[in-house]
C-alpha cells in the first residue's frame, strides 16, 4: 500500500510541476509583455482629444494603458477607437464615463485614434524606432 502511495504522490507531483511550466512559458502567453506600462491620459471635450487632437509617438513593443474621458460640461456622448488596433468602438460614453483601454504597439505605422460619433475628432498614433 505504501508503494502505491509513494507513485501516486511522484505523479501528482510530475503534474503539478508540468502545469506550472507550462504556465510560465505556454504558448498563449504575450512575451512582449514583459516591460513597463506607459498611461495616456485622452480627455474629450469640445469636439477634440486634449484640445488640439495630438500625434502621440511610440516605440514597437511598447505597453501603452489609455485612459479616456468625457469631460463634455453638456450632454454630448462620445466614443473612442483605435483603426487598425483591434480596438473597436464600444457604446456611447456619457459625460463623466471613463473607459480604459490596454494595447502593445505593432513594429511601425501610423493609427487614427477616433471619436465614433464624431468625424474629424481625432488623431494619430505613430509608431517608429527600434
């Protein structure tokens, strides 16, 4: 009997270790995701992103955790998207919502960053280097 426990003990044990490896370097995980993670704050009022629809630079690779508000003082509704990013427009966002959205930019290009509602509010992204 003893035996028998010992084997079922070193089996367990083999799983366990598997699983472990596994989850340290199974195939779905995201190895780009390693670095830190860079915070862009996006406020949209008055038909714009941060008053002037700026051109944010990256580098490939990088993290990048957008914060987006709607700080409208009426009730305009907004939205934001990223072209070509996978971040697609999600309902409407009411004067005060915040919605946060996490990307890591591709090798090189440049994206629109948009208000769904609204055409011509927007900007780019660009990406270069490394």
């Amino acid at each position: 009997m003893t035996k028998r426990i010992w084997t079922w003990i070193g089996a367990a044990l083999a799983v366990v270790v598997g699983v472990g490896a596994l989850a340290v370097a199974g195939p779905w995980r995201d190895r780009g995701d390693t670095g830190p993670v860079r915070t862009v704050v996006l406020s949209m009022k008055d038909y714009t992103f941060n008053g002037k629809n700026p051109t944010l630079s990256f580098q490939p690779g990088e993290r990048v955790h957008f914060i987006v508000s709607n700080d409208e003082d009426s009730r305009v509704l907004h939205n934001f998207r990223v072209v070509g990013m996978n971040v697609e427009c999600g309902p409407p966002m009411i004067p005060g919502e915040k919605r946060e959205v996490s990307v890591t930019m591709p090798r090189s290009g440049e994206f629109a960053y948009t208000c769904c509602t609204h055409p011509g509010m927007g900007g780019k992204l660009v990406v270069t280097g490394r």
